[in-house]
C-alpha cells in the first residue's frame, strides 16, 4: 500500500479553498468546562469559582484552569467534568483536593484506570478519572462530592504559541459548538460563576510587541510591562456588587417623596435587577481570544529552546522558524463551487446561510464562473454546470437556493466527492465548503476522506470553526492535500482572521519541505511530515539531540516548482533546564503523528502500543491512556509510581525560576542569519491589531471568501 507519510506527495492539478462553520450555525451558545452530577434528576452543582492563569513565553503557552463547584444537595454525588482544550494542546495535570490537599494525578492504561477508579468508587473513597472524549472534549468523573460542601479541581495543558504574519493568538475555550445534540438535549447546563472569576496572562517576548487586544472583552486589563512583557486580567468577584445591593437595601428603606416617586421606582428597579445580578458574577459561554502584534520590520529568524539535563546524553528540542518575507504575490482568474449543508439541522438557519452566499457570489467579478451543490442524505447540484457570475445569474441561483427545504442527514463525503468531480482541472478553482464538519451517514470513516482527496491531487483550505467541529478529520484532510487550516472562534477578531488567509491565499507558497541536520545527532523529528508553508507561517520543529555543540540546519522545499534552499547553524547546548515541558510537547506531536499514520493506513496494536507507551512516560491523556487521581496511599497500594507527580513538580519549579529571570532572546542564527529578508506582517490600518471584531456572519466570511485570489499549482502556487 502506498503509504502518504513516507513517499513524497505527487504533483497537482488543483487548489481548492474550503470554509466551515460549525459554531455560527448554533442560535444559543452552550458553555463547557462544567461539572454536572451524573444523575440528572437532581440539583446542579453550583459553580463558586473558576480561575485561569496563563503563561506564554519561549513559544508556547501553560494554562492552568481552578475551579471551586458547590454541591447543594443533602447527598453525596457523583460529578462529570467536561472541558475542551485547543488544538495542539498536551493534558497532563489534573489536581483534585481530598481532605483538603491537593493530588496530582497519574497517568496508566485507560481500562487500568477504569477499574481502579471504580473499585475506588465502591470502597466510598475519593477518587478522579480524566480520560479524551473523542474531538470533542475531555471528560473527568469526581466522586464524591460531597454534600452541602465544596469540590476543588485543577486542570493544566500546554500548547504552541503560534506567530503569523506578526500576529500572535491565544484563545481560552468556553464555548461548545453545538453539534453534539445528544449532549445538548440530555443536560440541563449551569455556566454561572456566584462568587470569583479571574482570568490572568502573562506574555513575555523574545522580540518587541507594539499591541495587545481582546476583541470581544474590552474590559479586561490590558498592561504594558514593557515592550517584551505585558499582562492582561480580567476580573469579577461578588464582593465588588455589595456596595449596589446596599445602596439598594438604603433606597428601598427611605420614606417615598410624591414628587421623585417616578425616578425612585426607576431607580429601585433598576438597583433591583443589579442585586439579581450579583448572584451571576460571570457566565462560561464565551471564548476568551486574545491577539498580540509584533513590531514590523523583525528579522526573519530562528529561535531555539531545548530541555537537557546535566547527567543525561540525550535532550529535546523545539526550533522555531519565522520565515523572511520572500514569497511573491499571484493572480489569477477563478471558478468557484459551493458546497452546501442542507440537513435538518439547517432549519432556521438555511436562510442565513444563502443570503451570505448570496453576498460572497454578488462580490465575484462577471468574468468568474461558479456552480452549487447541497447536500443532506445525499449531494445534488442546484445549478446547471457553472455559470458567469452576473448580476442575472447570482440572483436566479440565490432563488432557487431560497426554494429548498433543509432535511436529512449530513452525507459530507458525498458534498464533498461531487464537488471535487465537478471541478474543471484546466482552470483555478475554488470550493467553498459550508458545514460543521460533523458527517454522520453515507462515509464518515477518516480514512476515505483522506483517499478521496489524495487521489484527487487537491490542496485543502479550511476554516475550521468551533471548540466541538471534527478538528482530526478536517486537519487530517488538510495535512493529506498540502493545504492549512485556520482555527476560528466566535469571539475572534474576524477581519483579522481572514486577512491572515488572504496573506496565505495570495502569494506562493514554500511546498514539499524537509528539515535536515548534520554535525550532531538528531532524531525523532516531529512533525514527520511537514507539508507546506504558506506566507506568514512558522514552522515549528521538534525533536531529541545527542551530545553538544554546533549544528548544519538546511530548510529546503520547492518554490512554484524550483528547488529553494534555506541554511545556518547554531549550537545546542550541554545543559538547558529552564524548559521541562518542551518534553509533554514534543511527545503530544509524536503521538499525533502516530494517530495520523493509523488514520491513514488502519490500527494495528503495536502502534497502539507505541502511543500508550510515550503517554505513560510524558504524563499524558490520549484515546489509551487515562488520569486517575486518588489519594496517595492508594497509589501506593496499586504500585503506580508517582512520576507524573515529580514531572509536574518540576515543571512548577522551573516555570517559577522563568518568571523572576529577565525575559529571554532566544534567537540562534545570528551568526549565519537563515533569512536575508524581514518576516511578513500587516500594516497597522490592517492587521489583527487593528480596527474590527464582533460576531462572525455568513455574510461577511462569504463575501471574503469571494474575494479570495487562488492560483493553479502548476505554475506558482
């Protein structure tokens, strides 16, 4: 069997843009990082207080979620803690208090930690079990909580802080897509914080930023330490409402003069429903996105940190590469083709979704051609081949859309198989994809749709929108074709979203990359297949290192066919400690490699093995290996060693030392600069950085995905 992740990726015909939405679809937004009792039929829990603090420094970024829940009932319950993490985030601590102290969890075998924390559940003694969720979320029972008493969790990951084109993002995940029905329809959602909410971030850089924003919280605290360091908080706390319930309690004691009665009733009032409020000190349903902006004109570079200790061979890295600003721009003409989500989940929202295709076809230059395909059960198409986009035919077409009656399933192989088979070879072409990336008939294996579009030679660009979409089956897709993924919030500054795929989409991209080494021992480099880069993107590399000293590193790719080469060196040192968690990040990207490999070519137990194995060691939750959490004599009774204890005590130790050191460049091509050019940024009238925000419509991604300048492969893309 060919397999796509060791032969090189054949040349194509064809680029292909995809847009999907998941999270726009849902009227209501449902929140998650919840506790609720396992039984439905009694109280909830009461969420007292929920506490995140994040650090992103060195290219990747610890958040660490606390959160107090109130059990008000007079028994004792089983809880389910269900959370999202971001792409590309590691879980390795959950903390759960019993008797008042705190206990880090420790990673084994998923059945292994099944039946402990049910053997601890029956022997009545305090226990926690945190194991993946599918895509969705992951998921921890507690028990017991206790009643009429508290409950304290901790939960920390650690991800990549991504840089493009000068622009930094970091979101914190609240809300829930909305396409797992079965979930929505079962539970009855308490996402009100009573007492203290406090979301605090520490940023410190290498290289100088100019701006901070938080485009759908204003209100935060947004503090400029100095150009490398800056602070946000964002604070509410039911002690800062006493003053109002007082003032209220006075008002509504004071005698009532005839002459003020109007403007004292609409006072009370008004102070009235201030004192309901202070009963809901915050509400965990929305995303909080948080953009930064680096100063233009930096230096395309490479930074380097790595985790050696002193009486050990063998050290991991992660090298971070900003590319120089050296891809040219591309136009061309284009056809596009709409692929259409008309299942019965689309009811009340199909017509949103037409007036905004309706806009992004109204925007298409006359000379453009474009075709539609819905799909449900099965895909058909609405118009009769392509069609110029003239005032005429938009309008006749958009009708017609109007005219049809959302039902059924969501068949998205069959949406997309159509789509791709409509697509005239001989022009540049665009497909914009409308769903939630959820397929649920017809073919819904990962597999087929990683085959489907391989032997199809397409590049895949998608928008891959909400904390519940099918992130490993979109990003699969796109890793198989060569193309990116975009990762989109509804809390997202939306206009700066989208530049950053105009940047990506209208210039040439470098494909076909390889990352080699020489001088020193190097292996285990992840990701094991690089794919492309677009403009404005980082490639981050990571990887283990024998011994010391100085490095060959050659970058080389293809430019619009030509071969381009990239080169430095630099030295990797003896001893480096600053960074433990480099080794959870290394291992969540060979794990996804290795479940990437499965996906394609089929499970097979040594592989399973392998991905179990590598959790184990680097404290890890995955799809066979799960957290259990009980108290420290039961560890011992079940002879599970306490290293992921020590991993996390370290990682503590070590995060403390960085944050009393000065900020640290960690740049290490200076003596043979990699890029002659600076990296690519926006302007500051355009960028992230800049004016815009608000919800993310139909309309407005449409309207720029018609917009969008896509090119044929074969001559520059």
């Amino acid at each position: 069997m060919k397999s796509l992740w060791f032969n090189q990726f054949k040349k194509f015909t064809l680029i292909v843009f995809t847009l999907v939405i998941s999270i726009f679809f849902s009227i209501s937004s449902f929140a998650t990082g919840l506790m609720q009792p396992i039984n439905s039929s009694v109280d909830q829990l009461n969420i007292k207080e929920h506490h995140v603090n994040v650090a992103i420094e060195d290219g990747y970024a610890i958040t660490s979620i606390e959160q107090v829940f109130f059990n008000p009932t007079s028994d004792d319950l089983e809880a389910k803690y269900s959370f999202p993490v971001p792409r590309k985030a590691a879980v390795g601590e959950f903390t759960y208090w019993i008797d008042g102290k705190p206990v880090t969890g420790e990673v084994v075998e998923k059945e292994k930690a099944r039946n402990i924390y049910k053997q601890e559940k029956q022997a009545g003694r305090e226990t926690a079990l945190t194991e993946q969720n599918s895509y969705k979320a992951f998921e921890s029972h507690v028990y017991p909580v206790r009643a009429n008493q508290d409950v304290r969790i901790k939960l920390v990951y650690i991800q990549p802080a991504h840089v493009e084109t000068s622009i930094g993002r970091y979101v914190y995940p609240l809300e829930d897509g909305g396409t797992d029905t079965e979930k929505l329809a079962f539970w009855d959602y308490n996402n009100t914080v009573t007492e203290h909410f406090s979301f605090k971030l520490l940023f410190r850089s290498s290289y100088p930023v100019d701006q901070f924003r938080l485009p759908k919280h204003p209100n935060a605290k947004v503090t400029k330490i100095s150009e490398q360091e800056w602070s946000v908080e964002l604070i509410n706390d039911a002690t800062a409402n006493k003053a109002i319930t007082s003032e209220s309690q006075a008002l509504s004691n004071e005698p009532q003069l005839s002459s003020n009665s109007q403007l004292r009733e609409e006072t009370s009032s008004s102070l009235t429903k201030n004192i309901s409020a202070t009963n809901i000190v915050h509400t965990l349903d929305q995303d909080i996105v948080v953009y930064w902006r680096h100063k233009a004109n930096l230096p395309g570079r490479v930074e380097l940190i790595s985790y050696k200790e002193a009486d050990k061979d063998r050290g991991t890295f992660m090298m971070t590469v900003t590319p120089g600003d050296d891809l040219n721009v591309i136009t061309e003409g284009r056809d596009w083709l709409f692929v259409l989500d008309y299942s019965g989940s689309m009811q009340g929202k199909y017509h949103s979704m037409v007036e905004g295709v309706n806009k992004g076809l109204a925007k298409l230059n006359p000379k453009d051609r474009f075709r539609i395909i819905i799909f449900s059960d099965n895909a058909k198409e609405v118009t009769n081949g392509f069609v110029s986009a003239t005032q005429s035919n938009v309008k006749q077409w958009s009708n017609t859309l109007l005219e049809q009656t959302p039902n059924g399933s969501t068949n998205l192989y069959d949406g997309i198989k159509l789509g791709i088979d409509m697509l005239d070879s001989d022009r540049s072409s665009a497909l914009v994809l409308v769903t939630d990336g959820v397929a649920n008939v017809g073919v819904t294996q990962k597999k087929l749709f990683l085959t489907l579009l391989e032997q199809h030679d397409i590049r895949l660009f998608t928008f891959v929108m909400g904390n519940s979409t099918n992130r490993p089956l979109l990003e699969g897709m796109v890793k198989v074709s060569n193309g990116f993924a975009i990762n989109v919030s509804n809390s997202d500054d939306i206009v700066g979203q989208l530049m950053q795929a105009t940047s990506k989409l209208t210039h040439q991209a470098f494909h076909d990359i390889e990352v080699k080494f020489s001088g020193i021992k190097v292996k285990d480099l992840t990701p094991e297949k690089i794919g492309s880069l677009y403009r404005g993107q980082q490639l981050i590399v990571m990887g283990h290192y024998w011994g010391d000293g100085l490095a060959n590193v050659e970058i080389k790719g293809k430019i619009s066919g030509q071969d381009k080469s990239y080169t430095t060196h630099f030295n990797f040192p003896k001893k480096s400690t600053l960074n433990p968690e480099i080794e959870r990040l290394w291992a969540f990207n060979k794990i996804e490699d290795l479940e990437n490999k499965m996906a394609y070519l089929g499970n097979d137990k040594d592989t399973e093995q392998a991905i179990t194995d590598i959790a184990i060691d680097y404290g890890l939750v995955t799809n066979y290996t799960s957290l259990i959490v009980m108290s420290e004599e039961q560890f011992a009774q079940y002879n599970i060693d306490r290293n992921n204890k020590k991993r996390v005590g370290n990682e503590h130790n070590k995060q403390q030392l960085r944050k009393n050191a000065l900020v640290k460049n960690n740049r290490v091509d200076t003596d043979k600069p990699m890029y002659n050019s600076n990296s690519a940024n926006h302007s500051s009238n355009n960028g992230s950085g800049g004016s815009g925000g608000g919800s993310i419509g139909y309309g407005m991604i449409l309207f720029f995905g018609a917009l969008l300048f896509i090119r044929n492969s074969s001559t520059s893309a």
